[in-house]
C-alpha cells in the first residue's frame, strides 16, 4: 500500500470539515499514520522545489511538558502584547480565544506536537514551509487527526531551540499539536467564496450566488 493510498477519503470532506481541533484526547496516534501525515506534508510544492522543511515530532512526555510550559508562556505574552492580560480580560463569547486559551494549558498532553522548522530564515523559507502545513492537517484529518496551527512568541525562541536542540540555521515556523478531537471535526465557517472574489478588477463582482 502506498502512503497515496492510506489517504482514501474524499479531498473534499477533507477540506470542508478539517477545523481547528484543539480539544485533543491523550491516546497515542500509531507511528504509521503519523508517518504517513509527514509523507504527506513533504508533498507540498515550495520555491524552486527547495523543500525547506524540517518536521521536529515532540513525543516524549518529559519532553512535550517542557513544551507545553513554553508554549503556555508563549501565549500568554502574545496576548499580553495585545493588552490582554488574564481570563477576564478575555469575553466568554470570544470563543476562538477562549479555545485557544485552553489549548494554552493543554498542549503538553497532546500525543504529538510538531514544530514545523525552515531549514532557512527569511519570507522565502517561511512561505515555502506553508503549503505543507495544510498538506499535514488535511492527512491527519483523514485519518482521524485533529491539531491546530499554532505560533509561538520571540520570549520563548531561545528556550525552545535549546530544549529542542534547533540549530541557529533554521527558523521555527509553526507549533502543531496533534491528537484525536475530544469534539468533532467541521463544519466551517468561511465567508462565501463569492464575497472575496472579484472578477477582472477588485470590485468587479462575479455572478456567482
Ligand atoms: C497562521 C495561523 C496562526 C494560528 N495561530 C493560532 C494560535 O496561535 N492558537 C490557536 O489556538 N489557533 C491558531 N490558529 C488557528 C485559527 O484560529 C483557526 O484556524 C481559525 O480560527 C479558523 O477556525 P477553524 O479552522 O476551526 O474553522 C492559527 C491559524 C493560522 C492559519
């Protein structure tokens, strides 16, 4: 069996209802499926076919603690840098956030956490990186994976590198924690299509519905 063929379901119940799944259960997700998100990933397109990515899969449990604790710190100093500085500064009905401030205090129990690498700094590196990171979520999300992007915050970069052992050469682009969802995945909510596209000049509406 091809890693092609372990992905069988649909591309488009894939992409329609692969949310951010930050609610995460514990259990582990088996080495092969977990290969075959990577393999995934690594089938992106990027800049010349540079292929500047590296995948650093945070299993161990010591390990993802220390994480978790630099990640919560991370989150915390982003939203400090917005001028929030505590839960009641955040709405019950901001519920991204609120999910978000969860995922903050779970993230070391995630089975997996990935830290998404460029093997470069710079716009270039970074931009070539992206495409895989939704090749990664959509396999995951056909095989029953759920995870998030996630960014960290410059406070916590020194840190993360020496627990992770990142060489200086590369940029650390995105922290993905990946498990299977407490809750469901999809459904979306996304403008209509219509409402961000425009046809020959910005504007222009098309006369789709
Ligand atoms: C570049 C980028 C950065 C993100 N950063 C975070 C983050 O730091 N924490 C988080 O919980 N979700 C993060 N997300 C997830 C978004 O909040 C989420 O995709 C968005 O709210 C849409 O929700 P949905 O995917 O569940 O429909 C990020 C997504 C992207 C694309």
């Amino acid at each position: 069996m091809t890693d092609a063929d372990r992905l069988p379901m649909p591309l488009g119940e894939a992409m329609y209802s692969m949310r951010a799944i930050r609610r995460l259960k514990p259990d582990p997700i088996p080495d092969a499926d977990l290969r075959t998100i990577i393999e995934a990933a690594t089938q992106a397109p990027s800049g010349g076919n540079g292929q500047p990515w590296h995948y650093l899969l945070i299993r161990d449990p010591d390990q993802r603690a220390k994480l978790g604790a630099l990640y919560h710190e991370a989150w915390w100093a982003k939203r400090r840098d917005a001028g929030i500085h505590g839960p009641d500064d955040i709405p019950e009905s901001d519920r991204v956030t609120r999910s978000a401030m969860r995922l903050a205090d779970e993230i070391g129990a995630a089975p997996v956490i990935v830290l998404l690498l460029a093997t470069a700094h710079g716009a270039g590196a970074m931009g070539s990186v992206i495409p895989s990171v939704q090749n990664l979520l959509l396999a995951a999300r056909a095989l029953g994976v759920g995870g998030t992007i996630t960014t960290l915050h410059a406070d916590v970069d020194a840190r993360v590198r020496a627990l992770c052992e990142i060489p200086e050469s590369m940029q650390i682009v995105y922290c993905l924690p990946l498990g299977y969802p407490r809750g469901r995945f999809g459904p979306l909510n996304r403008h209509p299509a219509a409402s961000v596209t425009s046809l020959d000049r910005v504007g222009a509406a098309t006369d789709w519905d």
